[in-house]
C-alpha cells in the first residue's frame, strides 16, 4: 500500500536548489583557498599640531582639563588598512591623548588650509593608541588610486596555514567553487535501493574525480558514466592519488564498511555511506570519533527522519495523537524475516524511535529458530555476505525508553498479512498514527480510536491530508533516489555549516545499538541495559554465550 502511495509522489527538497540559490557555499579546489575580498577601506587619522604649551601648563604634573589650543592646523593622513574585514561600517580613530612624536611628521602651522600632502609612511601606532569607540566616517573606495587598490587586495591574500582533517571551516566560508569526489564499490551488483551514481550525477558542485570498484565490469560503468580515464588497483591508492573532499560508499552490505570509510577519513575526506553504518558498535565507535578528532562529516543514508510530513507530525505530535504512550515497530516480514529484517528494516526504524522517545534504557527479547528458542549453535554468516553473522526467523522484542514510552518489534512472517507490514504505529492517549515505511513514507491517522463496539470498522486517513501532493518532486528524481538527495543535500549542508548532518554517523550507531541489543538479549536470555557494554557483534564466534535461558 505504502509503495502505491508513493508512485505518483515526489519531493521537491529545500536544499536541493541550494547551489543555485547561493545557500550552499560556492566551493572549489582545497590547494587554492581564496578568502573574500573586502572592498578596500580607509582610516582616516588625524594629527593635531599644538603651539608651545605655557609654563604654567607645563608645570602642572596632572592637568586637570586640556588647555585651550590656539588654530590649530589639521593634517590628514589616508592609510590602507591592509587586515580589514569583509563589511566595515566604520574606521577608527587615532587616540591623541598619548603623545606620538616617532610617529607623526613635523608639519608648520599656517594661517590658511594647505593641500593634503601624500603622506610618508608612517609607523603602525602602538596597539594602545587605537580607540574602538568613536567611528569616523569612511571615504569612499572609488577614491582610491588603483596602486592603493591593488596594494589593499594583496595585503588581504592570505598566509597558507595548516589544516586539521581538512578545511571544514574555509568551506563553510564558501571559498570552494567545487567539491571533488570519489566514488567506493565493494563489488557487489546493486540488488536494492537507490541508484547512487544517478543521484550524484545530477547534484551540483560535485566533481566526481575518481571510482573504484573490485568488479571490472561495474568499474568500466563508473569509467563511462564519469568519463573516468584512470583506473586503480585499489581504493586506497585513488584516495591518495586524487585528495578528494568527498568520498561516498554506497556498499550493498557492511562487510568491508568499516576499513572503507575509514581509510576515506584518514585521507581528509567527508564521508556518506548506505545503512546499517557498520558491523559492530566497535567499529562505528571508532570512526565517529575519528571524524570528530579531524572536523569531517559523516552521514548516512537513513533519510526517514528528513521527511517534511515525519517532521510536521513530530512538531505537532500531541496535538494530533495526544500523549505519546507506546510505539509498535513492525519488520517487512516478507522477503526477509528475523535477523536479516531487524537489521535492514529494523534499524532505521530505531532511529525514528529514537527521534519521537528518547534513548532507550534497558531491551529484552525472543528470538526463534524454526519453532525453537535459538542457541550459539542457530547463528550464521549472511548467506548473502552482506551483513555478517545473523540469527533466528522470528524476533520478538520489548524496549523502554527513558520517557517511560514501551517499544515493541516484530518480525514474523505470519503477521506479514495482518500487521500492514514495514512501518511504526504511534499509539498516543487520543489517537493512533501509522507510519507506512518505504523509500518516502507515508503517514496515516486513525480517525474513529474508539474500540469499544464488537462490530468496528476502522477508518484511516492520509496525513496530513492536504499536502498535494503528499511528496512534491525534486527534479526528476523519484522513491529512494529522491530519498538519497534529500541525505546528500542535508550532508552537504551540514559540511557548508559546520555541523552534524541530521542523519549523522552517531545516529545511525545509536540505531545499530538498538539492534544488537535485541540479538544479545535474546541469544542470552537477560535483559540488556544501555549503552551496551559489549560493543562488539553480539553474534561473533569468540563472544557467543551458551545456550540461552531456557531453551
């Protein structure tokens, strides 16, 4: 139903327009930063030439008011201020209560004004002679000689200076006009989701300069879509190679996730990457603190939370449900059930979970194996190779968040009919919404909650209903490619302002977290407390417990 919806709908995304709007920084190659110029502005100073003082007023230690000055002759000097920023509304003035005799020309007083002489240079004034209190007015730039001109924009190039992972805020500064790229295979043939190449080709200021990929024949489309002449040995070698600001890993499984975005890292890049974020918390630990420590982003790609009609109801939650009281997550249940669905379909549920209930506090679960209560001996590698070790066919679990609100999830075929499949129902005090998760979703409210009569029919509406349509286009783009711009457009927002993207790396572990503690819960029989302790897979061979409590 969720997929019906979603056929005639597309969203148009407010960032997608960013590069021609000018919302997004207009970047270009990191060796050539190129700070913006200001116009050229002037400080006018001005020295007051005083007679001989009496002797009287030499002889006083601390005069108590300035003694009276007789014509005095007004001298004034136009100095480039070579450090000045990009908007002046004003200049400063030279505080003349201190004495600058190094510093000011001898000029002879005379009874009428004389021509502004083209002062010699002067010595830059002590830093306590400058007053930040009373601006003058500025002279206008036009006025200006084009030798003081040229003279003011070379004094504003700036000095090289070294950067920490890489220059995250000259970017956000909008001194790029590009952003490099290089694209990441694991081999593996798209079997699901987005066309990633397809989006990226269509996304402005990004210049995909390099891609990799073990597989030659997928290589040689990267080569043809990109008009790529280069091709490498190993990933690894192009990010050395090319230095690019962007890398993006768009991996069908999670196997060789971790060593991926990790290299891509190392080498200074800002990183987006597919869902689940990685195997373990271990590992999805290590690089968010890595991108941290070098000021990279790194998103990935769970856009649910970005939906503008998941926002609104997010707002306006209270008014519309009432109370927040339960969440119901459901699998999809069909193609894939138990631990292959609680990770792929699962874990960007957790994330909503998370955004409408708080963090969870403690996890307890049951998970199946063909009828039975499954044991070390039910785990398996992914018969795919997709998403590592992986266990039981049904999967039932209860979580508590620190609000108090009770989280459910289910994965069972034989609810697949009757439960409406993959999404989230909000159960609030007044009504229940219900989330129908695809690659845009699709929100529904009950309108008559009441249950009370034997014979009920329940009636669902769209909402909000009257958004059409319910997802505006964004270009030419539909479903989960629509989906994936809308991530890409966030995560370049959030390099642009120096941010964490809204679908973050941290949230995405703090989804998978979820996950694992269902696996750990139900392989052991105990309930499991957050954060975990264990951040390492629960499923692996050196860490699987006994056989869990009472099977």
């Amino acid at each position: 139903m969720a997929d019906e919806n979603l056929k005639h709908a597309n969203l148009v995304f407010g960032s997608a327009g960013m590069a021609a709007s000018g919302m997004l920084p207009t970047p270009k190659k990191k060796s050539k930063p190129v700070t913006p110029k200001a116009e050229p502005q002037v400080m006018v100073t001005t020295f007051i030439e005083n007679p001989q003082p009496t002797a009287e007023a030499v002889a006083e230690p601390a005069p108590a008011a300035v003694p009276t000055l007789a014509a005095p002759q007004v001298v004034t000097c136009e100095t480039p201020i070579p450090t000045a920023p990009a908007e002046l509304s004003s200049v400063f003035e030279l505080d003349t209560t201190q004495p600058q005799p190094q510093t000011v020309p001898t000029v002879q007083s005379q009874p009428t004004p004389v021509a502004t002489p083209t002062p010699a240079p002067v010595a830059a004034p002590a830093p306590n002679t400058v007053s930040h209190h009373e601006p003058q007015a500025i002279l206008p730039a036009p006025e200006l000689k084009e030798s003081a001109r040229n003279a003011f924009k070379e004094a504003l190039e700036p000095t090289p200076q070294p950067q920490h992972g890489y220059g995250i805020n000259d970017r956000a500064q909008g001194v790029y006009r590009e952003l490099t790229l290089t694209m990441i295979g694991d081999g593996m043939p798209r079997i699901a989701g987005p066309d990633w190449s397809r989006v990226i080709a269509g996304t402005p200021n990004l210049k995909v300069e390099g891609g990799y990929d073990p597989d030659p024949q997928q290589q040689a489309q990267l080569n043809q879509q990109y008009q790529l002449e280069t091709n490498y040995d190993d990933y690894r070698g192009m990010l050395s190679d090319i230095e690019p600001d962007l890398v993006v890993v768009p991996h069908q499984g999670t196997k060789d996730r971790y060593e991926t975005v990790k290299s891509a890292l190392l080498a200074g890049s800002h990183v987006i990457s597919s869902a689940p974020f990685t195997q373990s918390l271990s590992q999805a630990d290590e690089l968010v603190a890595l991108a941290s420590r070098r000021g990279l982003k790194v998103a990935v790609n769970m856009p649910m939370r970005l939906d503008p009609n998941v926002q609104l109801f997010h707002k306006n939650q209270e008014a519309t449900i009432g109370e927040l009281v339960e969440i119901r997550v459901f699998g999809e249940m069909q193609q894939a059930s138990g631990g292959a669905d609680l990770l792929v379909h699962g874990t960007p549920l957790f994330d909503l979970v998370r955004m409408f209930a708080g963090r969870p506090v403690w996890c307890t679960s049951s998970i199946m194996t063909n009828g039975s209560r499954s044991t070390r001996d039910d785990i398996a590698e992914d018969p795919a190779d997709l998403l590592g070790p992986l266990v039981g066919d049904t999967i039932n679990a209860q979580i508590c968040t620190e609000k108090g609100i009770m989280v459910s999830f289910i994965s069972d075929p034989k609810l697949a009919h009757v439960s409406g499949g993959w999404g989230i129902e909000f159960v609030g005090s007044s009504s229940v919404m219900r989330l129908y998760a695809a690659d845009r979703p699709v929100l529904s409210l009950l309108q008559n909650p009441g249950r009370r009569e034997a014979d009920l029919e329940q009636r669902w509406a769209t909402w909000p209903g009257n958004r059409q349509p319910y997802h505006p286009q964004i270009l030419d783009l539909q479903g989960s490619e629509a989906a994936l711009r809308m991530t890409i457009d966030d995560w370049l927002s959030a390099i642009a302002e120096d941010r964490a993207p809204t679908c973050s790396a941290q949230s995405a572990t703090e989804a998978l977290e979820m996950s694992h503690a269902i696996f750990q819960a139900g392989i052991t029989g105990k309930k499991i407390y957050f954060p975990m302790v264990n951040r390492h897979h629960p499923l692996t061979p050196e860490l699987r417990p006994g056989p869990a409590v009472g099977s």
